[in-house]
C-alpha cells in the first residue's frame, strides 16, 4: 500500500511503520499520526456518515473538536464507538471501521434520507406519526430507532481495567500549547508544583501544527525544548493524552489519562485509562482556539474541512488532503494555509476571502469533493475542480472549562467571538488563545502572565519573539446564495434552513433553537458549529449576538469512556466485601453466603443429602429449638457508650429508659427519628456505671453512630459521653436453644447457671481459660440464649471450640434465613418492619414510648395521624389450611372483597415457613389489627395469583409467655 | 467542594455527610414544646438562595458535626465552625 | 488462652506479606490497639496521666512515638493507641489502669487490619489510593482517609513507610485494591 | 394549525413556508383572571387545562426565562407509576393515564413511548417490598408485574449476570411505563394553551407578590405590575424563592440532581432500568443517547451545576450493572434545581393567603407528574378543591403526621 498523498516533513517516525485496516482494508501509517492523518495519507477521505441524513464525510478537523470523522475502532469487548479518527493515536494492528451505515461506508442504503431531506426538516416528529394512537410504538419508533444512534456497542464485558487517583499542585496549567507551556515554565521555573495537562499525545498545541518561528527557532521545536527542560524538574508533572474533563468546586479538576489508548493492549496490570482528581490552589486555561467553517450550500463533503485542520495535515503529519486545493476564508488566518501549503509544495489553485468578496456558493462531488462553484464579488460564478477545501470563518476561543460554573462568555467583536466572562471558577485563570489572544506572541505573554499572576510571583522570565500578527476578520457566518442546504452542525445535520424554520415557529431563544433543531447536541457538542447557528439566529431575528447568547457549557469537555469514571469499581468489585468472623468456617462447610449491605452472611449451611434449601433451613431451626444453634451475629452494630452521662445520653436517644438498667444486665431499646417513626433497635447492656454496649441492627449501624455523636456534639455538647464503634473488635455468636448453657459452659469458665447469670444479664467474663470475652443473655430466637462475643481474631477458635466441646448437644450453624425463621415465630420486628414508615405503635410497641423524658421523636410521635386507632397494627398471620401458601408482600382483603385500593387492609412484611407450627408464617400491618386477632381473612398476591385464606394471630407464634428463654 | 474543617484544614466534601440548616440545632425542649413547635423546626426551611449555615458531619474524618457558611448560589465557604461550639454559643448545653 | 488459636484478618494463621514491584505490603497482628478518650473536661487530667504512663498524646493528625506506647490523633480529645500485641494483648485494662477516670478507654485491637507499606517512595501508590497529599504531608501525618470505599488510617512515617489502617472485616477487599494499585502504579 | 403527518407532507413540497410560531409572545395584560408563575412543564399544563378542563379564560403564564426551561427540559424523560403509597399512586396513574392520550388531546408527538421499566431486585427484602408496591399499584388499577431473574436475563442477556457483587435476583416491572421528548412536551403543552388564548410571558420574572387583607392582588414583575383574582405557583427549584414574597417558608429545601447522556448508540437498551443495589438508571433516547442518572449531589444548592463524586457513583453503578459499557462515552452532564420535600412526596395546596396557590415539591419525580399535576393544579384553581387524586398533597400532613414517605427516610430531603 503506498501513502499516495503523503508528502515532506512533519512529526511522524518515517523511520518504522505501522499497518491498520479501515473497514478491512489494510493500510499503513507511521508512529505520530492519527487514524485521520494516516487514511488521509492514504488518498482515504470518507470516513463516516452523518446521523441524520447518512450523508458522506471525512474529517472536517485535526483534533477533538471533530463531529465527521467517527468509526468504531478495535472489536470484541474492546469495541469502542464514536471514536473520533482525528485523536486516534495510531498503533500497529489498529482495525476500525466506519459506523451508521449499511451495508457499506460509500453505499448506504439509509442515504435515501438524504433524498427526502425536505420531508425531516427539524421538529418535524413533533408534527405527525400521531395516527393511529398505537403505531408510535410498534412502528414509527421501532423504524426511528434502529436507524438513528452512531456506533455499536458489542455487549461484551470491557476486558480493561481503569484508575482513579488524585493528584495536588500549585498550579494546574490546562493546554500545553505556547500559552501553557510558557505558564507552566514560569511557573516551574520558580519551584511550584506544576500539573501540565494537555489532551494530544503530543505537547506543543498549535506550534506543532503551524511553521512558526518562537525565539529564532521552529516553534515545534521550540516547544519540543520547552517541554524537556520541564521534564526535567522535579515540581512538573507533565500529562500528555491527560484531557481537563471540567471544573468542580473549590478548584478540584478532573482529568482522564489515556495510558494505553495508543497500545494495541494495555501492558500487565496497567490501566487503560486513569481518572485523576486534581486539588489545585490554581489553574490557567491554556486551552486555545477552535476554528469554525462558515456555512454554504453542500459544505460537508470529505475533502472539506477547516483551514487549520487543512494545514496541521501538511505541516504536522506531512499530509495533503487533495492534490488540488483551495482555501476560503474571512480572516487572515486562512491565508496562512495557503502559504503552508505552498511552501509545501501543494497546488492551492484558489484562495476566496470573502473580505474581497469571493465566496464559494455550492461544492459537488458525493463521496469526495470534486469541486466548488464560488462566486466573486461581481457576482459571476465559476466551478473550479479540487478535491481539498480549507474553510476558515475564524477562531473560537475555547471557553469551556471556564464556562463549567455557569459563567457566560461574553462576545468580542474585534474576533468576531466568545470570550470568557468575568465570573469564572474562582481560582481560575484563563490565557492565550482561550482568552482570545491569537497571536503566538500573545500566548506567549499571557501565558506567563497568567502564571506571574497566579502565584503571586516576583518577576518574570524574559519572552522568546514571536510573531505577533493582529486578528483581521471580517465575519461571516453563512453564504446567502441559493435554496440548498448549508450545513451548520455536520453531525446532526443541522442546516441554516433549519434555523430559519426555528425563527419561523419562534423557537428563537437560543436553548429553544438548540432543543429544536439538535443543534450542538451531537457527540462534538457544537464546538465548531454552534457560534454559527447563534449568530444567524442573530441575524435572523435582527438581535445581536451578545444578546442572542450561548447555550450552557456542561462537562466533559470531551466525551469520557464510563470505565474511567467508574474506575475499579465494577463487577464484584463494586464494592469492598466484610466477611464475618466465622466466614472461613463456614466457607469449609459450603456454607451458601447472602450479600446483607456489604457484608457476606452465612445464610444457611447445606448438609450433605439437603438438595433444597428448605431442607436445611428447617433442619436448623429444628436443631436449634431442639438442641442447640449458634449463629454468627458479628455484623449487628456494636457502639461502646462511656461517660458519668452515658445512662442520661441514652435515655434521650432511646424512647425507653436506661438510666435505671442496673449495672450487669440489659434492655431492649427503641430509637425513634425525630418524627416520631422507629429508626432502629437493639439490646444495651451496661457493663459498668458509666459504661454501656450499644447493639445496632446491621444495616443502621453506621447511621445509628451518626446519629448519636449528632446528638452529643449539636444538641446536648456538654454531656459527658464518649463513643466509639467495637462492631468489628468483637466476634460474636448467638447460641441458641435448650442446651445453649450446656454449651456455653464447656467454654465459659465462669459460673453461668440461671441463678449467676438470669435472663437479660451482660457481663465481662473469660472462655477457655482466661481469654477475655462478654456474655449478654439474650434471644432473638425466642430460646433460652445467649450472645457471646471474643475479640474477633479468635472467632474462629471459639465457634470451632463450641461446636467440639459441645457435640454431644449435637450444635448446629445457622444462617439468616433459619435466624428469620425464629424471630418471625418469636414475633420479634427486623427489615420488613423496620421500614422507616412505621411508628412505635404501629409494631405493637407504644407503650415504650416515655413520655416521663425528652427523647429523641417522642414529641412528634404523638401527632394525630400516628396514633389512630384505625392505623396498623403489627399482627401474625396464618394460613387456615396449613397448606396454604404466603408470601411476603401480599395485601390484605377481607373475605369476598374486590382487589381494590379501596379494600386495601394492609401487607404482610415478612414471610416463612415455620417448621415448628408446620405450615407458612408472617407478620403483617394490618389496620386496626390489634382489633382483628383471630378474624379470617386473604392475603392476597396479584402478581402471583396467590390468594390465600389466612387466619389473624398474635404476631408471637411461639412461646408467647417467653417461658423457654427464662428457662 | 473543599471543607476547610477548623482543626485539619483542607478536606474534600466527599469525607462529609450532610445534615442540612443549622437551624436544626436549636431543638426545642420536648417536655416543654408541644406538637406545632417541633413540626416548625423540624419541617420547615428558609432554604436560602444565598448564604446558607448547615450542617455537616466529618464521618470519614475525626467525626466532627460542623457548621458549614456556604452560598448555595455559588458554593463558596466563607466559614467553617465545630457544631459544638456552636451549640454552646447559642445556649445549649446538656 | 493458648487454648484459642487466633486467625489474621485475611483467615490465615501467619500475618501475609505481598510484594508489588518496589512495594512491600506487610500484615501486622502483633500490634494492639485502644481508643483513649478524655472524659468530658478532664483533658488536663488525662494529658498528666498520660504522660506519667507514657503514653503520647500528639496533637491534631499527628501521630506520636514513645517508648512503649505511640500514638495518633483520631478525633478531638481523642486517640489511638499502639502497643506491642505479645506484652499488651489486655491493652485496653492496662490503659484504664494507667488513665483512670479522666478518660474512656475501649479495646480495638480486633477492629482493624493493619498494613505497613515499605518503598523507595510511595508516592505513585497513595496518589491512586486516597486523597492525601502524601507528597506534602509531614512525617508523622496521620489522617483518616477513603480507600476504595473503605475508611481507613493512614500513618505516614516516610516517603517510603506507610501505614494504613482499615476495617478488618474488609481485610482481603483493603489488599486487593493495595495490590492492584501497586501493580498499576509502577 | 393542525399538525399532522399531511401537513408535514405538503409543508414539506412547499418549502415549509406555511408553518406558524408554535406560540405568540404575548405581551402583558393589566390583569388576569389567573396567573400561572411558573412555564415550566406543571405551570404550561396548568394553564393548557385550565382553559381546556375547565373552561377558564383571561389566563397568563409568567416564565423568568424561556418556557420549558425548568425541570421539564432538564430531566432523564421517564414515565411510570410505579409508587408504594395511597397517597401518591392514584395520582401516578392518573397522570400516566393523561400521558396515554396526551398527543391526541395537544396534537402535538412527544413521543409518549411506553417501553416498559423495570426496578431490578437484588435481594430477598427487595423482593417483598416490590411485591408489596406492585400489588399496591395493581390494587390502584395500574400494571405490575414481577419477573425472575431468567425473564430478566432474556430482555438484556448482556446484563451483570455472572460476576455481580450484588447479583440480579429479578424485577418489577410496569410494561406502561416508558420515556416522553420532554421538551416537547413543554412545546405542546404551550401551544395547545397559546391556542386557548393564554397568554405566554417569557422573560418576565416575578419579584414580588401584592397581599392585601391576607388576599393576592396580583405580582409585581420585572415587566410591571399584573393583577390577578388568583395566582397559582409552579416554580419547582425556586419555590422557596417565589413563596418568600408570600411571606411562607416552606416544607422543601432545593438541591442538585445531575443527569447524564452518553454519546448516540445503535439500540441497546429498550425500556427503562433502575439498578437496585447502586445508584443508578438509564434509558436509551430515541436519537440513541443512553439517558441516565443517579442520587442528588445531597446539599442545598441552587447552582444548577453538580460535582465529580456523584458522576462517578453513578458511573459506578452503571459499570456494575453494564460490563459492556466500559468504552461507551459520557458526552453531557447536567444539574437541575430540585425542590426536594420532606416526605418525598409534593404539595398541590391553598395557601393562608387567600387566591394564592402553591404547587411544587416534587423532588425528582416532577416529569412523569407533568399532566396530572397541571390537571389537579387547574382543579384547584378553579374549584377551590382538591382533585381527588392530589388530596394527600396538603402542607398540613406534617403537623398532623400524615407523611407520604414511600422510601421510608423521614424529614430529611436529601434522602428522599
């Protein structure tokens, strides 16, 4: 294959090549050049076909800013779409291929939109495809679909991983052209920690793609010189392929680094792209101009494209686009292309400024510029064959970090542009070509300026000369001439007959002509067609522009992969695991674990034999009501509570009292919210006379904790209480059933009889021998029980030390579901009735609430919608044919009623089956339930079909006297 | 944002839980404050375009609630003060 | 209490040791811990115990040695304290005794995992950690700070000796992000 | 004018030259019988009903800035009513039920596009909450329906299925709900009201409100002075702001949400998905963006602008979710101004003062609420009543303890 259009020069490594493929075609290119450079070194200018219309393109710029050029680069999981050819570093094995096209980039049979272009001017949607009422979705929709959207995603898993980090500095210096290059000098020079960012593989900005001379010198090298000597200070870090996303608060930056977007694969271990965080006391936008085309009729074609762009091919990657070129322009600049050109021996066979009154009116060729109609200011007409056309209408500054807090830009009419308004981020300086200084030698200036600036600095460096040309524009937005179409945003093909429609049907405000038309909403977000579409809209309307003004400039500046941003966090990893003292026991033993918040919990241990889970679930509970069960109740938030106040703190934070707990033993406690509903609960115990163990349940610990140091530290700051969280300092199990003591005293090594150690004591004791440990006899599972907990290094131990010393009570391990199966049978609340909706009285628990003390909620508590009689009430529900099936979730209805809102009686919270009564068990709110025990009524699942017969209980299945846990 | 917390200085706002208004400091007495009083604290906002005093809490840092001047408009802080010296300045004590 | 064999955070019997390019990540378990809290207004009591017993009480996100116990600032008037596990496996008792009432002393050995990195220079691991300007911070700095989600202390000795702190609980998930990072950082 | 697909055909063979602004820019009148602060999606719906519902007339829409500027063309287009509690999802259904004939009634294509949502569960507890709400919104005459893991897995195959941290175990689903071009729904609601006779004010900010004898006599604007017999608010993000004039503090602190598109995509995604263990849901657009989002940043704000932690929670969510969409390119983020409740839940309600009326709360629900919230609004307005849908959406339920706290997280917005 040879590289026919490849010429002198550049910035490329002739000396080694690499081979691609483009839509299976193989071509070569050299290290330095992008996906663009090399096709278009390769006579290749189609690239891509427009969203809309499908209409043909090619790259229209050389860098970011590009809306044409899109492929689909790379395959499998590593399929990216919407890569912008243009940025696209090459590498050896790149493959690409175009996208939004079938079934081939130069005949797409979707180009038939082209042809009926006059039936989609913009909003026409909104007009029809009415009729009939159902065909939106299963047709027009369907069909609008699948032809819209640009590239395709494979639905494979991304094989790459992505970081984050976070990264500090003095100075943040955005752009690495003359202006950030000459900031971050100055600023590195003086021994500040300097962050140099700049979003191309290569630092130098427009002096790489201009043949400038800075200090006597070619300015790429210039730059090439510039950015070694700050290589080589310790305070600079420079960050090539490292692109400024947006500006947060406070001058926190975020930035993505392209590690090895230019690898054909990321070395081992290594990141595809990193996330950075930047904290920066000060940041300069060094982040330069964007030129903008100028719109007339049939402006798209491959082959057209910016004057700039047109000229970094030449100079940077030794490229030209056409063998006959022309140049169009408004300003100086465009001139500028020419003379490269020229110089580097290209035939530029016209040059049309539009200040001497030429203009091109009309282009054609269709899958590549063949020629354009241009007309001069006599108003005659002549087509001259090219195949390469340099637009240029001027330079964009571009503002857009600068614009991330909302600021608008303010318009400068000596650049016929926007420039930064005064409201930036704090913190934020902007220079260069961004602030609207074009010149090099005023990037130059600004550059180090800004810096001097920035960091209060004394004295400043001496300039390298530079050229220092004025801005001579006379602007123009679009060529009034004729009735085709002009394009303004090529993506979404936006035309200026579109805007005209827009001020026909008053969508003039300039987010109306935006939602109207799509204009700027494409994946180049209108950085190079936007400012054309406001100013005609401008023109249109007789406004001007400053008062007909810019849209709201969002982050990301470029289009960021959602890898990056996620980082690490993705599949199990999403987030962190806690495992649970006993979790490599149970690990040994099968056990079949449930994700509870972060934790992992055993939720039951399979036996061998046990095929379904019930099997084991019931064998658990049976075992332990029987015998014994220990479970591993580790995660149930533990907060130690110190302090000569800690009984007084808690009584305000309990509904209930706790100052009264004698030392030795504890209680069941409520905490409300403030509005009088039920945060959480737990058993406190007090260990000593100004010390007290709080229990949380799982999910609330951390809130809980939150909580209280809220109400030490902001309502009541003098009390005398510590706290600190032990959740995870103690390993602790619940050993429960008949025989729980028995084996509890084989590891105990204290005297736990009924008579040392009753029913709701608590209390330091040691295990085998001499170990430190606490012993809380409590029960959840309605059991005689008890919680033991050891420091937690030795859970393990101690669970395996249990189960020895105790088998001939034959224990047995519990998971949560078992667990749930006792407290629903004991009637205790957990998740499904902790729901943050529910009141004290609703649960059954009213009477906990003292109104003898100021607590937390107890107030509110008592409004009138909370303490109706009619309200629910916590009841136990039973099916009246023990084979009767429940499910958790299922409403109530009385017996004949309709399955209306109207009838609605309340909902069973939780359900399971209870293999000590024998049949499906729950708890339910029923209104008004406490009123209805031992009614029939249904429970009704209409997502199931399930409607069960059931019969209204207490909510304590099992042992309501509780005489078994006193045993 | 950045939190400028009175004893460690420079912290991001993403090792901070928020609370809200500051106003929810100033919690009536429940043994003498009935029903109307409480729900006026506890529901009610200024909710300020502007400078706003809120509350926010360091969990991922030494567990200090703060109180936090910042303009909801731009987010600027002009002050960051502990809770608990403010609670006491307004009278507050156990 | 021989009779229970203890088990690291990670569920092994030997405190694991990773080595990541010029990292080397090493579990501690023969570290014990407490949380020492002055009692409300008894600050200048607890700082006259405390020194008498030795135990440091540095300032704000400082981390302080001494000659048995060493010490850092986790909250106002609040502090963890270290201590060699095989001599103060009762730290916490020992603490009360030397401290009395001036101050609430609770037991968190158990409650962390702990894991001492040693490089030439950190600084390319911590900056994909956490948020701290390791670079700029002191020696001795001590800080609570987020690790892929997890709260965490991080105690730095020196550009190249770190120590974080993290539940224990998520002691696999805490290594894991260490690991990966290192392996990326280099 | 009558939109219709005949009339874009002979428009279009015409050089379009026939198309009439979709509404006037009425300058103000001396005084209205009612004006509507507020042109935003509930404040154009209000007036479109009022005149159309109710029969009204002499009807003004005052808008700061361009109408449909608000919430209703920043939001991530969804529509359901898939709510928990009696007292919000009569209304939902109402209003998913006006979504239903909506283009029909304006004559104007929102594309109402009802592809279904789905609530992904991923635990036993989420599980018995999604059947409690899904026999709740059946019992209120909506649909619902609960889908294993397996049905699940046939409409998106490509989903975290086999390395999740928390895996998919099934979902609710609401095959009515979908997605609606909500700015289009702003337009349509504006033209069809602009073809009653209401009057459009763009531009005209109201800064102050004249109360005399504890009765609204009109407001004071940045175009003058506007009488009115009677003044409805739907200003959601500044209802503090406006009601101030009226002297009110209210029950709602305002907050940023940010909302996300990613760059346009072939077909991906069909309905819409809430990822249950993360913060996280999506859509894809017509045009082919996948439309997603997140929790609120969760401090009052009023910037209109987000910041980096939440993007990258969401992303988070969204990657554990779709392992596909590593390379997929977030393309635009924005932040809109929510008036977030202290229940969670909004407020159509009189006020003290009398003729002034105040609607606003929604947190960020408001879109899909956009219809039955101008209809119970225009209801209000007119008849000096509830509608029989919005009767829970009193100021009064917090004194008297009628929260309608569907997640379950008391007087605290930033949770809602």
């Amino acid at each position: 294959m040879t590289q026919s259009n490849r010429i002198s020069g550049g910035q490329i490594d002739r000396t080694k090549t690499l081979r691609f493929t483009f839509d299976g075609i193989p071509y070569q290119g050299h290290p330095g050049d992008t996906l663009a450079s090399a096709l278009l070194a390769n006579g290749v200018r189609l690239m891509g076909r427009s969203f809309k219309y499908h209409r043909p393109r090619g790259p229209m710029t050389a860098g970011s800013e590009e809306p044409n050029a899109l492929v689909e680069l790379r395959s499998g999981g590593r399929q990216e779409p919407n890569t912008r050819a243009t940025v696209a570093e090459l590498f050896d094995g790149l493959s690409a291929n175009s996208q939004n096209r079938w079934p081939s980039l130069r005949f797409d049979a979707m180009g038939i939109n082209d042809r009926l272009s006059t039936f989609f001017a913009a909003g026409f949607y909104y007009k029809t495809f009415m009729w009939p009422k159902a065909f939106w979705e299963k047709l027009y929709e369907p069909i609008i679909r699948r032809a819209a959207g640009l590239g395709s995603v494979s639905r494979e898993e991304d094989p790459d991983d992505y970081d984050k980090g976070f990264l500090h500095c003095d100075l943040l210096v955005i752009g690495a052209g003359p202006t950030g290059l000459m900031a971050a000098l100055t600023a590195g020079r003086a021994g500040k920690r300097v962050i140099l960012a700049d979003e191309d593989f290569r630092m130098g900005g427009r002096l790489n793609a201009e043949t400038l001379a800075v200090g006597g010198t070619h300015g790429a090298d210039w730059a090439a010189g510039v950015v070694a000597e700050l290589a080589s200070l310790p305070n600079v870090r420079l960050m090539p392929r490292t692109t400024v996303i947006g500006a947060f608060d406070h001058g926190i930056y975020g930035a993505v680094e392209r590690v090895s977007d230019h690898l054909a694969l990321p070395a081992a271990g290594k990141p595809r792209q990193v996330l950075w965080r930047i904290y920066s006391h000060r940041a300069i936008l060094a982040g330069g101009a964007t030129e903008r085309p100028i719109a007339f009729e049939n402006n798209d074609r491959p082959g057209i494209m910016l004057a700039g762009a047109l000229r970094a091919y030449a100079n940077r990657w030794g490229v030209k686009v056409g063998q006959r070129v022309a140049v169009f322009t408004n300003n100086d600049d465009g001139l500028r292309t020419a003379e490269d050109l020229k110089a580097k021996g290209v035939e530029v066979v016209a040059v049309l400024d539009s200040r001497q009154g030429d203009e091109v009116i009309d282009t054609s060729g269709r899958l590549g510029l063949k020629s354009i109609i241009v007309r001069d200011a006599k108003g005659r007409t002549r087509e001259i064959a090219v195949e390469a056309l340099g637009v240029s209408g001027g330079w964009n500054p571009n503002v857009n970090v600068h614009s991330h807090h909302r600021s608008r830009p303010v318009y400068d009419p000596t650049i016929a542009a926007f420039v930064p308004g005064a409201e930036g981020p704090p913190g934020l300086m902007v220079a260069g070509a961004a602030a609207g200084v074009l010149s090099t030698h005023g990037a130059l200036r600004t550059g180090r300026d800004a810096a001097v600036e920035a960091l209060g600095l004394t004295g400043a460096a001496d300039l390298p000369e530079a050229e220092d040309a004025p801005v001579r524009i006379k602007a123009l937005w679009h060529v009034a001439h004729g009735k085709g179409r002009a394009w303004i945003d090529q993506q979404n093909d936006v035309t200026v007959k579109d805007v005209k429609l827009a001020k026909q049907e008053n969508f003039t405000s300039v987010e109306h002509l935006k939602r109207y038309t799509t204009l700027g909403m494409a994946t180049d977000q209108g950085k190079t067609g936007n400012v054309l579409g406001l100013a005609i809209m401008a023109e249109l309307t007789g406004r001007s522009i400053p008062d007909t003004g810019t849209t709201i400039y969002r982050p990301p500046y470029t289009p960021v992969a959602m890898g990056a941003l996620a980082g690490r966090s993705r599949g199990t990893e999403f987030k962190p695991f806690r495992l649970t003292p006993s979790h490599h026991w149970a690990k040994e033993q099968g056990a079949v674990f449930v994700e509870v918040g972060m934790w992992l919990r055993t939720q039951w241990v399979p036996k061998a034999g046990e095929t379904e889970w019930r099997q084991s679930v019931d064998r658990e509970v049976l075992a332990t009501r029987r015998s014994v069960g220990i479970c591993d109740v580790t995660t149930l938030g533990k907060i130690d509570i110190q302090g000569t106040d800690a009984g007084a703190f808690l009584d305000r934070v309990y509904a209930n009292t706790f100052s009264t707990l004698a030392v030795g033993k504890c209680r069941y406690g409520l905490m409300l919210r403030e509005d009088g509903i039920v945060f959480d609960d737990g058993t406190t115990a007090r260990m000593g006379e100004h010390e007290y163990v709080m229990t949380t349940t799982t999910a609330n610990a951390v809130p809980v904790f939150r909580h209280l140091e809220y109400c030490r530290q902001v309502l009541w700051p003098d009390m005398d209480v510590q706290l600190i969280s032990t959740t995870e300092a103690w390993a602790q199990f619940s050993v429960a059933g008949p025989n729980a003591r028995k084996v509890l005293e084989k590891v105990v090594d204290q005297d736990i009889s009924d008579a040392a150690f009753p029913y709701m004591g608590a209390r330091n004791i040691t295990v085998c021998g001499g170990l430190r440990a606490r012993l809380f006899r409590i029960s959840f599972s309605g059991e005689l029980a008890y919680e033991i907990a050891v420091p937690t290094r030795y859970g393990d131990a101690l669970l395996r030390e249990m189960l020895a010393r105790g088998a001939e009570y034959d224990p047995i391990v519990y998971g949560t579901e078992a667990l749930g199966v006792m407290r629903i049978e004991k009637g205790h609340v957990a998740g499904g009735e902790l729901n943050g909706q529910s009141t004290a009285l609703n649960m059954g628990l009213g009477k906990m609430v003292s109104k003898k003390k100021d607590s937390i909620g107890m107030v509110l508590s008592q409004r009138e919608g909370l303490v109706e009689a009619e309200g629910y009430r916590l009841v136990g529900v039973k099916p009246v044919d023990p084979k009767g099936k429940l499910s958790a979730g299922s409403h109530f209805l009385e017996k004949g009623a309709a399955a209306v809102a109207a009838n609605d009686g309340g909902w069973l919270t939780s359900k399971v089956y209870s293999p000590h009564i024998g049949c499906d068990i729950a708890l339910g709110y029923l209104k008004a339930g406490d009123q209805k025990i031992g009614r029939r009524m249904r429970a009704v699942n209409l997502l199931s079909g399930q409607d069960t017969e059931v019969e209204i209980v207490s909510p304590h299945f099992f042992d309501p006297e509780g005489e078994r846990l006193r045993g | 944002m950045i939190i400028h917390h009175p004893i460690l200085g420079p912290r991001d706002a993403q090792e901070f839980v928020y609370l809200g208004d500051a106003a929810l400091i100033d919690r009536p007495d429940g043994m003498t404050a009935g029903v109307e009083v409480f729900h006026d604290w506890l529901y009610n906002r200024d909710n300020p375009a502007g400078e706003h005093r809120e509350l926010w809490y360091h969990e991922q840092g030494d567990r200090s609630w703060l109180v936090v001047t910042r303009n909801t408009v731009t987010h600027e802080i002009t002050r960051v003060e502990l809770a608990r010296d403010v609670a006491r300045s307004k009278g507050r004590s156990k | 209490m021989a009779e229970l064999q203890a088990m690291t955070a990670l569920g092994a019997r030997q405190a694991a040791v990773a080595v990541v390019g010029p990292v080397t990540i090493t579990e501690r378990c023969d570290v014990a811990l407490a949380s020492v809290a002055a009692r409300r207004g008894r600050m200048a009591d607890l700082a006259r115990a405390a020194q008498a017993a030795g135990v440091p009480l540095p300032d704000a996100a400082r981390h302080a040695g001494g000659a048995v116990y060493n010490a850092f600032w986790v909250a106002p008037e609040m502090w963890f304290v270290e201590a060699p596990f095989a001599s103060h496996e009762l730290i916490a008792d020992q603490l009360k005794a030397a401290l009395g009432d001036a101050a609430s002393v609770t037991e968190q050995s158990d409650a962390w995992v702990i894991y001492d990195l040693t490089a030439p220079d950190l600084a390319p691991l911590l900056e994909r950690l956490c948020n701290v300007d390791f670079p700029a911070a002191p020696d001795g700095f001590a800080t609570r700070t987020v690790i892929e989600h997890l709260g965490c202390y991080l105690i730095r000795h020196g550009r190249g000796q770190v120590r974080i702190i993290g539940a224990r609980s998520s002691a696999g998930s805490l290594l894991h992000a260490l690991e990966v990072a290192a392996a990326a950082a280099w | 004018m009558r939109y219709s697909g005949f009339r874009v055909i002979a428009e279009a063979l015409t050089g379009h030259k026939g198309w009439k602004p979709v509404w006037r820019d009425a300058t103000p009148q001396a005084e209205y019988d009612y004006i509507i602060i507020g042109g935003g999606g509930h404040g154009l719906a209000t007036a479109y009903y009022l005149a159309k519902e109710f029969g009204q007339a002499r009807i003004a829409v005052l808008e700061k800035g361009y109408l449909g500027g608000g919430n209703v063309g920043r939001n991530t287009t969804i529509i359901r009513s898939n709510y928990l509690l009696d007292g919000n999802e009569p209304f939902y259904e109402f209003s998913l039920k006006l979504w239903e004939g909506l283009e029909q009634d304006f004559n104007y294509n929102a594309m109402v596009s009802q592809r279904g949502i789905i609530n992904l569960i991923h635990t036993d507890a989420q599980r018995d909450a999604a059947t409690r709400r899904g026999n709740a919104m059946r019992m209120h005459g909506a649909d619902a329906e609960l889908l294993n893991r397996e049905q699940v897995r046939q409409m998106y195959p490509w989903l975290n299925f086999d390395n999740a941290r928390f895996p998919i175990k099934g979902a609710l689903m609401q095959r009515r709900g979908g997605t609606v071009r909500h700015d289009a729904v702003a337009w349509g609601y504006a033209r069809g009201a602009d073809l009653r006779g209401v009057d459009l004010i763009q531009n005209c900010e109201v800064t102050g409100m004249r109360i005399e004898n504890g009765r609204i006599k009109g407001v004071e604007t940045t175009r003058g002075y506007i009488g009115a017999k009677k003044v409805g608010v739907a200003v959601a993000g500044s209802s503090s702001k406006v009601m101030a004039h009226a002297g009110m503090r209210l029950p709602i602190e305002s907050h940023v949400l940010q909302a996300f598109v990613s760059e346009g995509l072939k077909p991906l995604i069909d309905g819409v998905m809430t990822f249950g263990a993360g913060h996280f849901y999506v859509s894809q657009s017509d045009k082919g963006g996948l439309v997603f989002g997140g929790d609120i940043d969760g401090y009052n704000s009023y910037a209109q602008r987000g910041n980096l932690p939440v993007v990258e929670d969401v992303a988070e969510g969204g990657m554990a979710l779709m392992p596909a969409i590593g390379r997929v390119r977030l393309l635009r983020s924005w932040g809109g101004i929510m008036d977030m409740s202290m229940d969670g839940s909004p407020i159509i309600d009189k006020t003290h003062v009398e003729g002034l009326y105040f609607n606003g709360g929604w947190c960020y629900g408001g879109f899909k609420a956009t219809p039955a919230s101008g209809w119970a609004f225009a209801h209000l307005l007119a008849k000096d009543a509830s509608h029989q849908t919005a009767t829970a959406y009193r100021f009064d339920r917090f004194l008297k303890g009628r929260m309608i706290d569907e997640k379950g997280q008391g007087a605290q917005p930033n949770l809602h």
